[in-house]
C-alpha cells in the first residue's frame, strides 16, 4: 500500500502539491492524469524519492520512506525519456542493471516478448526511439517487484508491441501487482485503468473509476469528460 499525507511541495514561488492526499491500496492499474503542471511527476518522483517534498509524508506498507532508500527495492520505475548510455550495447545494460539490482527474474522472456533479441548487441545509441522503450520496458518489468510505476509507457510503441504491453500489464495486476501509470493516452488509460486520480493545481480533484468520471461530468467519453473538467476550471 501506498499512503500519501498532506504532501506539500514548492519549486521557487510555485506551488507544485498543495496538502496532496492519496492512498493507494495494493492490487490494481492506477491511472495518474491532470495537464502539464498539475502536480503529477513530482508525486511520482516523490513517491521514488527523486524529489524530496518540503513537508508531508510517505508510506509504503506503514512504514515512512523519510530517510530511507531500502524501500526502492520493492519499487520497479518506467522513466518517460530514457537516457542510456550510447556506448553500451543492449546486453551490456542489461548485465549493468542486474549487477546493481541483483538477479533478475525473466529478462529473457522479456526480451523474446517485444523481439529484443536481435538487438542484444547493438549499441543503444544506434536504437530507434521505439526500440530503446521496449528496452525501457524490459528493465522495468524482469525483476518482479511488487510496486511497478510507468511515466508515458506508450510512448514510441508500434501497435504489435502497444497490445503487448498492455497484455503485460493486466498480467502483472492478476499476479497482485499494484501498478501506478501517467499517459496522455486517453484509449489506453480507458482499456486498462480501475481507478484515475485525476491532479488538478497540486491536489486530487477526482478519485474513482473511469463510468465514474463519465457520470461527474455527463460525458460520453473520457477526453470529454477531461476536457470538461479542464474547461470548468481554467473557463
């Protein structure tokens, strides 16, 4: 479980999370929205501890991540922009990975699963942007941990390799993975999402399933019912 306390963070005189509340209970696909600016990156970065808020705390499974790094161990991250090493090669990455991480649990299915062999010794530099996130993919599923946590997995993806991952991803929720995604992608939050936590100007303006938000705003669709919020507030 994830519990998020008053979490309150400022970059310079902007107020990035206001008093944000949020707890996330374990088993599931939940679906991190608002526009740019709205909070959502700096919850995730700070639930990673790639961001330290100015006050607030986190939990995972009761205890306060505060001071701690053990806790990431149980935490595998999908980076939206992922920025490799030229130099290496696939396969070296990989290795590189594991060494700091410890064993992995199924890199080779993995890699048979979005055609990744192929590619094992070439050089991450030479990558098209497609297949550098099908590495990105890789690495953040082969180590099997019980908290996943995906910024824009979409990106980049053909269609083959699009159903896959969503595949992937409803897999993991059956093995009783919590699983944390931001997109843009309305299509795909709809397909896979159990619950939206829609940000709005640092705190949680919705918290429900996506019928539920198609309800709020009697919408049709979820881009509308976005969209309506959107137009509410900023009208």
């Amino acid at each position: 479980m994830i519990e998020v306390k008053d979490l309150y963070k400022k970059f310079g005189k902007n107020e990035v999370l206001k008093g944000l509340n949020l707890t996330i209970e374990k088993e599931g696909i939940f679906t991190i929205l608002g526009p740019n600016g709205s909070g959502k990156t700096t919850l995730i970065k700070s639930i990673l501890g790639m961001v330290l808020p100015d006050s607030g705390e986190i939990l995972i499974n009761g205890e306060s991540v505060k001071k701690q790094w053990n806790y990431r161990f149980n935490i595998d991250y999908m980076p939206q922009i992922a920025n490799f090493p030229t130099n290496l090669s696939v396969d070296e990455l990989f290795d590189m990975i594991i060494d700091l991480r410890g064993s992995e649990k199924r890199k080779d299915d993995l890699v048979k699963l979005f055609g990744l062999g192929e590619f094992l010794n070439k050089k991450l530099g030479n990558l098209s942007g497609g297949t550098k996130q099908k590495v990105n993919i890789v690495l953040s599923f082969m180590f099997d941990s019980p908290i996943i946590i995906l910024d824009e997995p979409t990106t980049g993806l053909d269609p083959v390799s699009l159903i896959r991952l969503k595949d992937l991803i409803m897999s993991e929720k059956e093995r009783g993975k919590t699983i944390l995604i931001t997109t843009h992608i309305m299509d795909f939050v709809e397909q896979i999402s159990d619950q939206i936590v829609f940000i709005l100007e640092g705190v949680i303006y919705f918290r429900g399933t996506v019928g539920e938000l198609k309800t709020k705003t009697n919408k049709e669709s979820i881009e509308r019912a976005i969209a309506s919020i959107l137009t509410e507030t900023y009208a």
